[in-house]
C-alpha cells in the first residue's frame, strides 16, 4: 500500500533575524514623581501617671445591702371542717344512664355461582403456533476412556523425602486418690431452717363456665363448595403448529457477500501538508541577554522585625507588663528607621516577648 503521509519539506529562510521585541520597540517609560501622604500627624500624647485599675462601676456603684423580700405565698394551713361530707357529685346528679341498643349486622350476600364454563386456554396457546425445524446436534466430544497397560509406580515425593523418626509418648499427670471426709455433713439450709410454711387456699377462676351444647346429630359434611362446584371432565389441548411459509434454500452457497458485490474501489489522493519547517535558526549574532529588570531594579537592605534585637536601636526601655512583654519607646520620632514597604510605619511603642 502506498502511505497517506506526504513527504517532509524543509523551508530554508535567507537573511537576519529582527531581535527586538515589539514591547521594547513600543514601550515608553516616562518618568513620575512620588507623591507625598496626606496622613496627619500624631497627637495622641500617652499619660504620665500609672493606671488606677478601678472601673466606672467600682466608681460609681454604692452598696445598698441586703434588703428582706415578701413573700406573697399563702400560708400552707389545713382548714378542717365540722360537716361531714355527703359525697353527692355533679355525675351522680346530672348522669342519665342508657340502656345498650341491638348491635346492626350487615347481612351477607349470597353466593351465586356462575353459569359460564371455564376457559383454559391462554394467549399464548391461541396465538402461538410452533414451526418445524431438526433438532440441534451436539457439539460435544465423544468420550474416550484413557486407559493404559502400564503398572502403577505406588512411590511418590512424599515416601521419598518423608523419614518417620522415634516420637516419646507424653507423660499423663496423676491425679491423687480421692479420701472421703470423716466428718458428716450438714444437710441443713437457710430456707429450711427460716422458712415458715403457710397455708393458702386456691385461687378460684374468674373465667365463666363454657355453655357450649353437645351436638347429637351427625356432622353435615356438605359444604359450599361441594355443592355449587361441579367437576367436569376436561382433556389436554393438542399443541397448534403454525405452517412453515418460508421455503428453505436447496442451491449451493456461492461464498459472495453484499459488500463484496457492490463495493466500487476509488483511487486515493494525498493531501498536501501545511505544516513549516523545524528548522533550527543560526546566527553569529551573540544573544542580548539585559532586560529592564537587570537594568532599573535597585536592591534595598531587608527590614528586620525590632523584637529580633535584644535592645532596639532607636528604642529605650520603658516597662514590663503582667504577661511579660517589653515595651521600649522611640527616642527620635522625626528619625523613621522601621518603615514597611507599604508605607505603614511602626508604632511608638513596640511589645517584645521575653
């Protein structure tokens, strides 16, 4: 077959290649001027004194003691009364008794057996109607009993490689002989000796006595079913078998499908490949390797935290609070030597951990 790859062809370029990307053949930089912060000063001035630790509610709240509540409780007092009590009740006064009324009973229908015979034949026995056809062969291989003349070899593996050895028997532990005690034994116990008998009398049934009559006639042995059920005689239906309607074939396969009669081969075209070249680019031209943030980054010193100093520079000691933190206060504040980039400046006083 001829393969539907086309052939590689290599574009050769001629000339110098432009190295000037379009953002710096574009790109302006202009300059700008850094504008200053609207930010006030600070005029908070902390206070001198030490905190009072008392709250406004300590200041302000005077105790008045403990003043004695009312109880509004009635007192839990019986109150007897002389009269005896007579026992009537809006119940026994007001209640009308009624005697039961006669239970309704719905009266049964009576069976009416019907008049139609039975029809026993289903669906697919109407319907259905079997073609004829030979029976399936089996595929199945014919069993052969394998038997050969040659005598049995009883040695195996493991009569071979197996050696019985000397096993000991175990040692049974003996038990000591069993010595009935001297002493008799007393037979006595707690429930015999505590318990005190009672004489009870049976406890008479509460369940009424059965008022069910002895029958003296003979059992009926007539039922429902007997008499309106009506057994008929009834035979199997023979299977219906619809005739054959499509004849079988009697020529000889001639072995030629439909695609192979009616497929038309075409002749194939290749298709063209837009794909370039992969050619690797040569010049002697070395390859500039500045960009503008080689050129116009200026490295700055990195801000330390000031609690990584023992004493911070520019800081003086103040105090230490309950949870053991250092407070130091700024010397120079027109000096800023803890600035952040964001433009957010330290505050006044800086807490260390110790």
């Amino acid at each position: 077959m001829i393969p539907a790859r086309p052939i590689e062809r290599k574009q050769i370029r001629e000339g110098k290649i432009d190295t000037v990307p379009t953002y710096r053949d574009d790109y302006r930089q202009w300059e700008s001027e850094r504008r200053d912060l609207f930010k006030q000063g600070q005029t908070y001035q902390p206070p001198t004194g030490k905190f009072g630790n008392n709250t406004t509610f300590q200041d302000d709240f005077i105790d008045r003691g403990m003043a004695p509540t009312i109880s509004f409780k009635p007192p839990n007092i019986v109150k007897t009364c002389a009269s005896p009590f007579n026992g009537v009740t809006s119940h026994r006064i007001s209640y009308v008794p009624h005697g039961p009324q006669p239970r309704y009973f719905i009266p049964k229908e009576q069976y009416k057996p019907s008049k139609q015979p039975l029809e026993d034949l289903t669906t697919h026995r109407l319907n259905f109607k079997g073609l004829l056809g030979e029976l399936a062969k089996s595929c199945k291989p014919a069993h052969v009993k394998v038997a050969s003349d040659a005598r049995f070899d009883s040695i195996s593996e493991f009569r071979d490689n197996f050696q019985p050895w000397s096993v000991s028997l175990p040692q049974f532990h003996k038990f000591p002989d069993y010595v009935p005690p001297t002493n008799p034994m007393d037979m006595d116990t707690i429930t015999h000796m505590d318990y005190i008998q009672h004489r009870l009398s049976p406890v008479a049934p509460i369940r009424p006595a059965s008022q069910r009559g002895k029958a003296h006639g003979p059992f009926p042995t007539s039922t429902t079913t007997r008499d309106d059920f009506k057994a008929w005689d009834s035979g199997r239906q023979e299977m219906i078998k619809r005739e054959q309607q499509i004849p079988k074939p009697t020529g000889k396969f001639g072995g030629l499908t439909t695609f192979q009669s009616h497929y038309i081969p075409h002749e194939i075209h290749l298709t063209q490949s837009c794909k370039p070249l992969g050619m690797r680019i040569q010049t002697s031209v070395p390859f500039d390797s500045g960009t503008m943030y080689r050129a116009d980054y200026t490295p700055k010193k990195p801000d330390l935290c000031p609690a990584s100093y023992p004493s911070p520079p520019g800081y003086e000691f103040e105090r230490t609070d309950e949870h053991g933190h250092k407070h130091f206060r700024e010397v120079t504040p027109q000096i800023d030597i803890f600035s952040l980039p964001n433009e957010n400046h330290v505050p006044k006083e800086v807490a260390v951990m110790s």
